[in-house]
C-alpha cells in the first residue's frame, strides 16, 4: 500500500511541471493582440485572456522555457466569413519555430514584412490560401529555415534569387501558384540541395547549369513553360530519387543522359525530348514511376531491365520508339 502511494506521489511529481506550465506573459499579450487584428474568429474561441495560452487551440509552448514556439491555424469549420490579412503583430511572436496558416481561403493580402522579425522559424507554411503578391525577397533572412512551403496561394512575380542564401533549407515548395520568370542561377549555390517543388506555375527559360551542384531528394518542375536541356539534374553522382518534368517545352536528347541509379519516379512526358532511350536505364533497379510519353523519341526501348514493367502508356505517343511494352522494331 505504502509502495503504492509512493509511486503515486512520483508520478504526480514527474507530471507536475507540465501541469505547471505558465504561459510566457509577453507571448501572451502578443497572441491576444493578434486575434484581436483578426476580428476575434470563432475559431480561436479558446484563447480566453484568463488561462493558460500554452493549452490554447493551435497554440504549443516550449516545455521548459515556456515560450509559444509554434502557432498551427488550419481550416476547421468556419475561421472568417470576411477577408483577412496576416496581421503586422505576428512579428512580436519572435519565439516561434513553427508557422503554420493552411486552407485559409479568406487569408488575402501580400506576405507582410513583419515575417521577417520571425528569425526562429525553421518551420514555415502559409498555403492553400488567397495570398498573392511577390515571394518576399525578405524570406532570405530567416536562417534557421529548414521547410519553407508557399504552395497552393496566388503569389505572381518571379523566384527571388536571394532563397538560396537560405543555409538550413530542406523543402522548397512554391508550386502552385503564378510565378513567371527563371528558375534563378543562385539555385546552384544552396548549402543543403533542399527539395525544389516548383510545378504548376508560369516558370520559362532553361534550367540553369548550376543545378549540377545540387543533389536534391526530389525535384518537381511540371507544369510550366521550361525548355532546353535537363542533364544538370542528372549524374551518376547524384542521388535524387524524384525527378517531374511533364508538360514544358523541354527538348534535349535523352541518350546522353546518365541517370542516377537512385531513381524511384522519372516523369518526362508532355515535353520535346528526341533520342534513344539509354541502356544505363536498366541499372536503375528502384524505378516504381516511369513515363516519357508524348515526346520524340525513337529506337528500342532497353530491354531486359526495368522497363518492362511498365505499360504502353508509359511510352506512347513518341516518334518512333519500339520494342516491349511497344510493338517491336521494324
Ligand atoms: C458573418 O458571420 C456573422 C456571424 O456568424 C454573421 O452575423 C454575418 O451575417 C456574416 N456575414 C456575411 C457577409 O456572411
Ligand atoms: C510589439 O510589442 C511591442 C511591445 O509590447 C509593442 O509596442 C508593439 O506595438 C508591438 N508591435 C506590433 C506590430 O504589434
Ligand atoms: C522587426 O524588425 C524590424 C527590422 O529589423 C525592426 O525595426 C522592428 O522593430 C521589428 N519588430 C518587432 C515587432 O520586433
Ligand atoms: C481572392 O482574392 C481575389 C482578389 O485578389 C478575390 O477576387 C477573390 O474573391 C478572393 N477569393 C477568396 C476565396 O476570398
Ligand atoms: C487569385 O486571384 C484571382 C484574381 O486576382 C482570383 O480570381 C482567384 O480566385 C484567386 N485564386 C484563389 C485560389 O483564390
Ligand atoms: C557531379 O559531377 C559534375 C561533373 O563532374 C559536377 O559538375 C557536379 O558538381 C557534381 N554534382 C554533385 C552533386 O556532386
Ligand atoms: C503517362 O502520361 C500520359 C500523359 O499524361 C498519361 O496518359 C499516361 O496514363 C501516363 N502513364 C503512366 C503509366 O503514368
């Protein structure tokens, strides 16, 4: 019985300062102000000036610090039925390490300044919302960022070189929206080949030669209006596992490129893209994704490795390819 007791009182103990924890009066003050610049949305009903902000909804404190390090709002039910704008006040919030406004469609506006005072984010996201105007060129401050996702907004403008000054980045994501202009030079020059998610926008131009110093996790590209050559995101030296490309302009030829064995999904299809298929492509032994249909190629598709595990639909529509899963050669 004693034992028992006893254990109860260590584990109220261990449990305690969780109980106790105390918002950061500051980062409280500073929560309230913003949902108060947001009209006070139903959503964030919770936040009640008399309890603790480190259990307001989408609100998380550092367990020992006590600081609001992330703020998650998320579409869930009716968060405003009028226009809103992220508020210059969010730049108090300065111990945030996760933003996150996702599925907001009322969030309108341009991305303001006061971001940038947010020098502790590693985790940013504002998507799936109304948000147009330029990606702020001010991103580049934000060293600590390792996850940087804009997708699914209304944003116009060109790509600022200036993100690759970015040291930490791992995920780039800015597809789906309005860009126009190049894929930057500077792209080359990251630290870190963070994934790039570029797809869906109005981007033109070529791809620049620079990405050969880059070895991405994944690069998604389809979906815009780029040309020219590819073979800077290929190389036996490199380890990218995703590669899309479809629907652009691009036109090279495919049997001088060396593809990297690590590859999992190759998407080419919608493009210009002329020549033999190469054999090296037999070596890529993890191929699940592979599709180069609608272009113009010709001569036989390798035979005896992967690729004939995939369908006609893979490689239809083509100048003059052939062999299995296509009708042999004449
Ligand atoms: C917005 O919501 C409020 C409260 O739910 C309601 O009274 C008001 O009529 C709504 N306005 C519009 C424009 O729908
Ligand atoms: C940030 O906090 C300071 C000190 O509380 C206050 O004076 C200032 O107005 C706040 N800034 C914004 C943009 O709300
Ligand atoms: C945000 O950063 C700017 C420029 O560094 C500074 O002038 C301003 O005081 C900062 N605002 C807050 C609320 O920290
Ligand atoms: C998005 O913003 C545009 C103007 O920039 C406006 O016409 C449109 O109604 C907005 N959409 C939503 C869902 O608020
Ligand atoms: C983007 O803005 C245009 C007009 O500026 C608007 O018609 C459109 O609905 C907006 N897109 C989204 C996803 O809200
Ligand atoms: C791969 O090799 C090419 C040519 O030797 C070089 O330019 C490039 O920087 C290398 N890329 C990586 C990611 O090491
Ligand atoms: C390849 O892409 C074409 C064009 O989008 C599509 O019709 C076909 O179904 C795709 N095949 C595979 C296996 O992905």
């Amino acid at each position: 019985m004693a034992a028992k007791m006893f254990r109860i009182c260590v584990l109220l103990i261990l449990i305690s300062p969780a109980l106790a924890v105390l918002c950061n009066p500051a980062d409280k003050k500073n929560l309230l102000q913003f949902k108060q610049d947001l009209n006070n949305p139903y959503m964030l009903v919770s936040w009640n000036p008399d309890t603790d902000c480190c259990y307001w909804n989408a609100v998380k404190c550092d367990q020992k610090t006590h600081r609001v390090i992330s703020l998650t709002i998320l579409y869930s039910g009716p968060f405003t039925n009028f226009s809103f704008q992220i508020p210059p006040s969010i730049a108090n919030l300065s111990s945030l390490r996760t933003l996150i406004l996702h599925k907001l469609p009322n969030l309108a506006g341009h991305l303001p300044p006061a971001i940038a005072n947010l020098t502790s984010l590693s985790y940013l996201t504002i998507s799936w919302t109304n948000v147009s105007g330029p990606v702020p060129d001010f991103l580049s401050q934000l060293k600590n960022l390792q996850f940087l996702d804009l997708s699914f907004n209304n944003l116009t403008g060109s790509i600022p070189s200036s993100l690759s000054q970015l040291p930490n980045l791992i995920s780039l994501r800015l597809d789906r929206n309005k860009l126009t202009g190049p894929i930057p030079d500077s792209f080359g020059s990251f630290n870190s080949s963070p994934s790039l998610f570029l797809s869906h926008n109005q981007l033109s131009g070529t791809i620049p030669a620079s990405l050969a110093n880059q070895d991405p996790m994944r690069i998604e590209l389809q979906m815009n209006k780029l040309e020219g050559d590819a073979y800077m995101l290929f190389g036996a030296n490199k380890t990218t596992q995703m590669v899309d490309l479809s629907r652009n302009l691009m036109a090279f030829d495919i049997s001088k490129v060396e593809f990297p064995t690590s590859l999992i999904s190759l998407d080419l299809n919608h493009n210009m893209i002329y020549g033999k298929l190469p054999e090296g492509l037999k070596a890529v032994d993890f191929l699940q994704m592979f599709n180069v249909s609608y272009n113009r190629m010709c001569g036989e598709i390798p035979q005896g490795g992967r690729l004939q595990r995939f369908d006609v639909s893979s490689f239809f529509h083509n100048k003059c390819l052939c062999g299995s899963p296509l009708p042999d050669c004449k």
